[in-house]
C-alpha cells in the first residue's frame, strides 16, 4: 500500500482544498500531514510551493505533485505512484 505526505501548514485554505481531493480519491488515511512551519528544512523548502503531495513511483524515487492540482491530474499522478 503507497503511503502519501501533504506537505501544509494550519490555516492555509489551498491546503484545505488539497486535503478534500485527498479525500475524494481515497487516499486520506493513507496520507499524512506534516505541517511545514515545524520544520526548517520544509519550511525552506516548500514555503510559497504548499501544499504539496509526495509519494514514491514504481522506481522508488520521491514524486511530488505542486498545488493547483484537479482531481484528473490527481489520479493520473496516483497511477504513477502506487
């Protein structure tokens, strides 16, 4: 089973919207949700990008799919990391 990192912070409304894809396409409770200002090294790294969803593909790189995403791109991405 494919697990998935929502990079995010708290009170962030695209963040919000991301969750509910996430949600939508089933893999909620597969994902987790880190919160970027915990983290310097997130923070640098995803401070203007968030949110951002990461998994691993079938070669076992980390994948990373940036906001705005749709539910179409969503699972076409999916497909890549499962």
């Amino acid at each position: 089973m494919a697990v998935y990192t929502l990079y995010s912070t708290w009170g962030c409304h695209l963040c919000e919207e991301a969750e509910s894809l996430l949600f939508t396409a089933g893999i909620a409770e597969q994902t987790q949700v880190l919160d970027i200002i915990d983290d310097e090294q997130l923070l640098a790294r995803f401070r203007v990008h968030i949110p951002v969803l990461a998994g691993t593909d079938q070669q076992g790189n980390e994948t990373l799919i940036y906001w705005p995403f749709t539910a179409a791109q969503l699972q076409h991405w999916l497909k890549d990391t499962k």
